[in-house]
C-alpha cells in the first residue's frame, strides 16, 4: 500500500489506521504525484490512496499515468464531501480509478477519526483480493444454464445493481441504450448524497435516453433512467394506473442504502418475474436476495463475469449461487438487455 497526499496528517493517519490489519501493509508514503511515480517501482504497491489536489504534479494527473504505466495497480481516491470534491471524485472514476473513501472530517478526536477511516478504507483496499469474508462466496462457479423448467416471463422493466467499478461500468452500458428503448430502467449505484446527482447528470450528457436522480412519486416508463439517490432506498409502487417511484430511508440492507436488494424485491411484488435483473461489478453479495427472489418468477437474471468486474463480489455470489442466466463480460452485457428486451 502507498498512501498519496500533501497532508502530513493524512498520510500519518491513514498509516496508523491500516496498520492494525496484519493482511495490509503500508509500503511507504508521498506528498505529490511525481515523488510517488518515482517510488512505485522501488516498493512496487498493490494498491495505493491518492488525494486529489496536490503541489507539483495532482492526482488527476497522476492518474492518468498510473493508468499508462501500471494497469494493475488499485487506486483508491481521497475525495471530500462537497460538491467539488464529489465530482472531481467521478473524474477520476471515469480515468480508472477504481474506488473512494471520504476523507476524514471534523470527527472530535483523532481516536474517532481513525475508528471511521479504518472501517471504510479497510474494506475497500482488501476488497480486490481474494480474502472472503464469512459468507461471501469465493471464486468462479459455474455458469447456470437455462432450462425447460424455468419459463420466463417478458419483461416490462430493467434494473442494474452495481457498486465498485460502476460508474466506469454504467458509463460503457447505458449510452448505449436507443432511444427507442422499450423499457423503463432503474438503477442501483452504492454512492452517497451528491454523487448519485452529479453521475445522473454526468450519464445524461452522454446517454440517448434521458438519465435522472430518481425523485420519490415519479412515473417509472420508458424512455428514462432513474438512478437511486444516496441514502435512500429506491422502491417502486403501483397507484392502480401507473408504476411509481418510493423512496424511503427504512434500515440500510447489507449496510447499504440505497441497496440493491430493497428496489428487486419491490420490483418482485409490482412486477412479479417480468423483469431483466443485471447485477454488476462491486463488493459484498447486495443484489444476491432479491435476485433469488425474482428469479422464482420467472425473471431473466444476468451477471457481469469476474474478468471484466474491478471486483467480482456482488456478481459473483449471484453466479455462486446458481441464479444467473449469462455471465457476460461487460461490453456484452448490454446487447443481452437488447436482446432480453426484444
């Protein structure tokens, strides 16, 4: 691990925090982006942390050549919660960056400042390696074949679920998308307040089909894409004569809101089967209960394969668990929803 800011503090704390895990081990440190391209050779890292606004050479930059240079390499962007923050943050997801972890705020104590980083960068760095956690379904498996048995229902709605790696993923699926597009498509995007808006407008700009921040009451048809807003669960309800947008702040499912599983399971009870569930790259199993459920009814279920994911947890349990209909690299995931879709 190299930790990459011009803080000091930062870079001590960051340290302090991922040193208490046995499995990681912080290589070394640097205050820009030029003194760390040099080190990269030297302490050849596995993943590093990157600030963003930095003296002599910034994070962007040093991004891009990461990207050049080192393909491999993880990088975990240190983003601040603010409207610049958050959208300087989608830049670098839409250069390569894989991930990012807020940058330690005002906490009251450097003790709670290093218990919260801890919690949320811990996961994150370990997340694209091979260590499981309790439950987690390990490795490929094999892909599960249609059969007579399962009869399939025609679908009225699509919904993708999605976490680590998503926005670089939503970026390659959705303009993609006709405009003449038959069906309505919802989207689960593990993401707080802020960014899940400025990704809807980012994909807007880009996409044929119109892209928006899901707003609660809003007629689900096709023709738009709605993306659940951060800290909401995105729901759908009938009212007797259209499909409507709920959004609720009831528990976080799989410590996520808005979660994956909360919108499938909705779908299910408005929609029964007649649905295309794409579950694609990110960490944990969120997507994993609803997709059984719909699954039951007769939906169709695809699954980003392990190759093409940044990292294979939320795919990979739905394809663990025997759900899936087609384990498709990326760039073959949309013209399945063409083909699903009729």
């Amino acid at each position: 691990m190299l930790v990459v800011d011009d803080s000091v503090v930062i870079r001590r704390l960051v340290t302090n925090a991922l040193d208490v895990d046995p499995a990681v081990e912080v290589v070394g440190s640097a205050s820009n982006g030029l003194i760390a391209l040099q080190r990269i050779p030297q302490l050849n890292p596995d993943v590093l942390t990157l600030d963003i606004e930095m003296p002599e050479m910034d994070g962007l930059e040093m991004l891009r050549r990461v990207r050049r240079d080192y393909p491999q390499l993880r990088v975990i962007i240190f983003s601040s919660l603010t409207e610049r923050g958050a959208a300087v943050t989608l830049e670098a997801l839409a250069l390569g960056a894989d991930d990012y972890v807020a940058k330690p705020s005002n906490e009251g104590s450097l003790d709670r400042s290093m218990t919260r980083l801890r919690e949320e960068l811990l996961p994150k760095v370990k997340q694209f390696f091979h260590l499981p956690e309790p439950g987690q379904v390990p490795g490929a498996q094999p892909v599960c074949r249609d059969t007579p048995v399962r009869r399939k229902v025609p679908p009225k709605i699509v919904v993708i679920g999605v976490s680590t790696g998503g926005p670089t993923a939503l970026g390659m699926i959705l303009p993609e998308l006709p405009v003449s597009f038959p069906l309505p498509v919802l989207v689960v995007q593990h993401m707080p307040p802020l960014f899940t808006r400025l990704l809807a407008e980012r994909l807007h700009s880009t996409c044929r089909l119109s892209v928006e921040e899901a707003i609660h009451g809003a007629v689900v048809a096709a023709g738009k894409i709605l993306i659940a807003p951060g800290n909401f669960h995105l729901k759908v309800t009938s009212d007797g004569v259209c499909v409507r947008v709920c959004l609720d702040q009831s528990l976080p499912e799989n410590f996520c809101r808005p979660a994956v599983d909360a919108l499938l399971t909705s779908v299910g009870e408005i929609y029964g089967g007649a649905a295309i569930a794409v579950i694609l790259t990110g960490m944990g199993q969120d997507g994993l209960r609803g997709v059984r459920i719909l699954r039951a009814r007769g939906a169709s279920i695809v699954a980003q394969d392990e190759a093409s994911s940044v990292v294979w947890g939320m795919p990979g349990a739905v394809v663990g668990a025997g759900l899936a209909d087609r384990v498709l690299p990326l760039e073959q995931v949309v013209f399945e929803i063409l083909r699903l879709a009729g």
